[in-house]
C-alpha cells in the first residue's frame, strides 16, 4: 500500500452488478490504490469531467438514453485530457474503432475484466498519460526558459543603456586636465558605477547559470601573462592596505591551458577580491600546482578575519553574506562566491573552502586544463618577474585615423562615442537608425568601420547588417548589444556583424576593436574601394556547408581578399585549373566527396608550393598535416582574428 500509485479514476457504469465486479478486480490490482467514483447519469459524468481531475475513466458502453460514444463526442470538444477505456458486453469492431476515433485508449468486452488483458490496458493507459504530461511539463519549462531569457535580454539593454552614459562620460571627464579640481568627486562617480555594473553583471550570471544559460568560451590560453596581469592587479588593492600579495607555484605548470580566460579570471578575481577585502594584517597568497590527472589547483589563503564554521555552508549560497546585513561594514551582495562555484563546476572542477575565525580562510578548487583530444601540455617554472605585465591598467589613448560610422538613437550615447572617437584622431559620422545607415553606406564608399546598436526605430541593428551584406556591403560592422546572453555573439556573427561590444561600453575594449579594425593608417574596408594590405589576396574557399561558406566569405571579404568558393573537391579542382594566381586555398576537413587532404593531395600535384590552410572541428593529425604539406590549420569556430592572422604574409 505505502509505495502503490494513487490513481483517481471515474467509474461510469448503470449495472451495479458490473460496477462491484469491477470495483473487486480493481482493488486486487498491484501497485495501485485507486480513488474511485462511481457515476451513471451522463449530466453528472460531463460535469464531472469538466470540473475535477481524474487520471482514468472507464466508460461503459450502455447508459441508458445516452452511450459511452456520446461522452466520448462531448468529453473531446471540451478538449478533456482523461484517457478513457471502453467498456461493452460484447466484441464489436464497428463500435471499437469508433471509440478509438474519437479518443478512447482502448476497448475492452467487460469478460476481459477478469484478464491479464485488462491489467495491461489499464496499465499503458496510466504510463501514456504520463509519457503526455510529461512532454506537457517539459514544453511548459522550455518555453518559461524561453520567456526569461528574454525578460534578462531587456532587462540587460534597460539597465545598461544609462549606465553607458554615466561611466562613458565620467571617463571623459576624468581624463581632463581642467577637472582636476572636482575629479576626487568623479572618481566617486566613476567607483560607484562599476560597482553598479559589477552588481548587474552577477545578478545577470547567476540568473544564466540557473537557467543553463551561461556559455563558455574555451581556447588555448598562455597561463603566465594571465597570472602576471592578477599580480599586477591586486599588488595595487594589497599595497593600499599594507598587506603582501603574492602568486606563486608548488610545481611546474603548464604554459598554455584550454579554458575560459574571462571566467577563470572571474573566479579568481571574485575569491581574491574577498580575500583582500576581510584581511586587516598579513598577507594573501595564491598558490597553483599542477597534477598529472590534468588538473590544476589553485589555492587562495588569507590571514583575515576567518569565518564561523556554522557559517561556511551558506557562503556559496546567493545573497549570503557573513556580517548580518544590518550591522556588516563590506559593501557587496553575497553573490560572487555562489557564482564563483558554479563557474568552477563548469570549467571542470570543484570549489571548497577551510577557515578558522580571527586567523584566516584557505579556499581551493581545481579545473580541467586540457582540451578533448588530450594533447600533451609543456610545463614550465612559473616566474613572474621576467614577464611585462600587460594591462591591468587602461589601455593608452591609441592615435588613428579613418572614417568611423556610429548608428545610435540616444543622442547621449551618441554624443559619448562621438567625443571618445573624435579625441584619438577618427573622423566620424552619425545615423539615428538603420534605415539612414543602409543609405549613408550604400551611398559612400569612404567609411571604415561601423558601430551599431541593435535596438533603434525604423530598422534596427539586426536588420541593417543583413541589408548592408545582402548588397555586398563588406565594410566591418561592430555591434553594441547589452545583451551578454548564451550564444548571442554567435548569433550576431551569423547575421553578418564582425564583432560586438556591451553596453556600457569599456574605454579600453573600445579602443582595442578600433585599432584592430582601423590600424594605424587609413583603410578603407569597402568591397568596392579596397586597397591591398601586406597580405595574402586571392583565396579559394572549399566549404560543403553554405551557411558556414557564405559567413567565411563575408569575413575575408572584410579583410580585403577576393574569394572564389567551391562545394566540394570537384568543384574545387575545376575553379583552381582554371584560374591563376591563387594565393591561399582553405579546405574545409570533410567534404562530400572525400577530406580535405584528399583535395590537398590533388593540388599538391598540380602546384607543388601552394599554400593550403585546413578547417577542422579537431586538431588533424600531426602525420596527415606532415604528408600532404599542409602549412596551417583552423579550429572551428572561425573568427574574424583568425582569419586575420591566416591571411597575413
């Protein structure tokens, strides 16, 4: 009885005889405790079906003035979800397949009760209703999913758009000589906004990480420069407070890793920054060793103010803070350790924590250091001394030139790009919308690089970058989202943009994707004007995949190739016999009618010293790569730098 199913099922049978032989082989049935009511009226059975839930009903065939068929026609157009069973005195394949168009699970002659047969129907009845429900269920969460990855794009753009604004033109500000006298005042602007965004950007991670919403981006990574721009960083906070702040490793490490530099330096900076902040006197100390599992641990020790051990569950809990919230003198939210412990889980590892009050905490967690194929990593001494520190500090002004295009409808975020690109050198002009931008461009030829924001009236950002590639209008185009959800860079990419950049927009991000797209000369990124670049010009594409061979184009158009495309390796041979001059092949890996060093092979014998690049979802095999003098590889995705590189000479 403890474990049996309950199951409500209405009863509908006139016989009271029939009713209480059904009613004894239904209690004896195993596994089930069933909930039974009885009815034969048809108003009551309707009424009933319309007004309470019942997992079952078995439906009697003979009720009276009315039949089984009559509460099988109105139980449908109520759009009554009940699997219904009919039951009858005797087998009738007429009345059976009627009973089965209008919906009932199955049919049964009421002899059969007493049959292994009956058990059976009721049984697939039941797990097809849940089969049903739980589909029912799952659409249900997808489609809540759906609605709040939605609700988390607008509310990202909402809070983001003012926020560009404000730290845009604080940053303004800050750099002129003539404020020195209130910049102690916009420094607190300028602190309060990052801490702002700081605050949007972990209620936003934790509300993607819930919703399996957050994506990783792993690549090959250098470890050293990654940790000596941590030292640099935090040297600067553990200075302030006359604390030692030191990186060091137990073991040699490796020199490159495959993970998600953005989050790992999340993690870290979200565990250090806490160290920092609740340690008075001593020191801070990160630690790495590396194991031969693959795995690299860190270890992050304090002497600081330690943490009850009563305490020590709830702190990877969101909002949970040590201090109570009414007498605690840290600023914070409690939410950059619970996202720090999900960011670990998913970079492959596990995060845990020791402390012991008033002496200090030691937190730990380790993360998968190699990709899927395994390749075997070098390891090296960590020394941090030898290595130039990039940049924990601001990016210096870059001094450029070049013909800018930004597409904004706020005049304040516009007039805020307008004064960031005016002051290194750019020349700019302006479009409230996509509409005047798809004008301005088809109409002029002089525009270097674009920045767009997505959500303009008219036409916005999404539809203006599909116009502008559909009439072979290459120029690169740099989309301005505050939406930082799973896959939306992917998605933008798709659509045609070259890259993106969030809201609010980061001084040192911006001058970085302009000195990328722009250079330190003028460069007019036009299809129709393009002039040659210390590159490679004249490339054939051999991709099977037309979505993914269109988007290839697209960006090597930007970076001023001419490209000739091909399907396959027959389409393939026959543009390169025909043509001169190719300066680069690229050979997707599979393709439908042989590999790519199936095509390689055929080149080689008829251009022994052609360069020939290789795309692949894996690293090929160093000996395939050897015998068909390959020269380089990609590992999908393809990204514009990538392509970048590839193309230089």
């Amino acid at each position: 009885m403890g474990d049996n199913r309950l199951v409500n099922l209405l009863l509908v049978e006139d016989d009271e005889d029939d009713y209480m032989l059904a009613l004894d082989y239904l209690q004896e049935m195993p596994d089930y405790d069933f909930n039974i009511t009885w009815l034969s009226n048809f108003d009551d059975i309707i009424h009933a079906l319309e007004h309470a839930k019942f997992d079952l009903c078995l439906l009697d065939y003979q009720l009276g003035a009315h039949t089984g068929l009559s509460v099988l026609e109105v139980a449908k157009k109520m759009l009554c979800t009940t699997p219904f069973i009919m039951l009858t005195g005797q087998a009738d394949e007429v009345l059976d397949n009627q009973a089965l168009a209008l919906g009932a699970e199955d049919f049964l002659v009421k002899s059969e009760i007493n049959s292994v047969r009956f058990i059976r129907a009721i049984r697939y009845a039941l797990a097809r209703t849940e089969l049903a429900n739980e589909r029912i269920e799952r659409l249900k969460v997808e489609a809540d999913s759906r609605a709040k990855d939605r609700f988390l794009a607008h509310l990202s753009h909402e809070l983001r758009t003012p926020l560009t604004s404000i730290m845009g033109y604080t940053d303004l500000l800050l750099n002129r000589a003539e404020l020195d006298n209130i910049k102690p005042e916009l420094s607190i602007i300028n602190n309060n906004s990052q801490h702002l965004l700081t605050l949007l950007n972990d209620v936003l991670d934790l509300s993607k990480i819930k919703a399996n919403a957050l994506s990783l981006t792993k690549e090959w990574m250098p470890l050293a420069p990654f940790l000596a721009d941590l030292q640099s960083l935090f040297k600067v906070a553990a200075n302030k407070k006359n604390l030692d702040f030191k990186i060091s490793a137990l073991s040699d490490i490796p020199k490159q890793i495959y993970s998600d530099n953005t989050r790992l330096r999340q993690v870290l900076i979200n565990i250090i920054y806490n160290a920092i902040k609740f340690t008075h006197s001593g020191h801070i100390l990160v630690t790495l060793e590396y194991q031969n599992s693959g795995t690299l641990h860190f270890t992050i020790s304090d002497t600081g103010v330690g943490i009850p051990t009563d305490k020590l569950k709830r702190i990877f809990k969101p909002f949970e803070q040590v201090q109570d919230t009414t007498t605690r003198q840290e600023e914070g939210a409690g939410l950059g350790l619970a996202i720090s412990g999900a960011l670990v889980t998913l970079l492959g590892g596990g995060l845990h924590v020791e402390s012991k009050l008033a002496q200090g905490s030691q937190f730990s967690f380790f993360i998968d250091t190699n990709d899927d194929v395994g390749r075997r990593l070098e390891l090296a001494p960590l020394d941090l001394q030898t290595l130039q520190v990039s940049s924990s500090t601001p990016t210096n002004k870059p001094l450029l030139t070049g013909h800018v295009l930004v597409v904004e409808d706020i005049p304040e975020i516009r007039a805020l790009i307008i004064n960031i690109l005016s002051s290194s050198g750019v020349t700019v002009s302006t479009a409230k919308n996509g509409v005047e931008a798809v004008d301005l461009l088809s109409h002029s030829h002089t525009f270097d690089m674009v920045l767009m924001d997505l959500h303009m009236p008219k036409m916005d950002g999404r539809e203006a970058i599909v116009t502008l590639r559909k009439n072979a209008i290459t120029v690169p185009v740099v989309a301005l989202t505050a939406a930082a959800l799973k896959g939306n860079k992917e998605t933008l990419t798709a659509l045609g943009f070259n890259d993106c950049l969030t809201k609010p927009i980061d001084i040192d991000d911006l001058y970085r994707c302009l000195s990328f797209y722009l250079g330190h000369t003028h460069t007019v990124q036009n299809e129709k004007t393009a002039k040659k670049r210390n590159q490679i010009d004249n490339i054939l594409l051999v991709e099977d995949d037309e979505d993914a061979r269109e988007l290839m184009t697209l960006l090597l158009q930007t970076l001023g190739a001419k490209v000739q495309s091909a399907h396959d390796i027959a389409s393939c041979m026959a543009c390169f016999e025909c043509t001169t001059n190719i300066d680069l092949v690229i050979l997707d890996l599979t393709l439908p009618d042989g590999s790519g060093f199936d095509a390689a092979s055929k080149i080689r014998a008829l251009a022994p010293t052609q360069n020939i690049a290789i795309v692949s979802g894996s690293d090929p095999e160093p000996e395939l790569l050897a015998k068909y003098d390959v020269d380089k590889v990609l590992l999908k995705p393809v990204s514009l730098p990538d392509l970048q590189q590839l193309i230089k000479t």
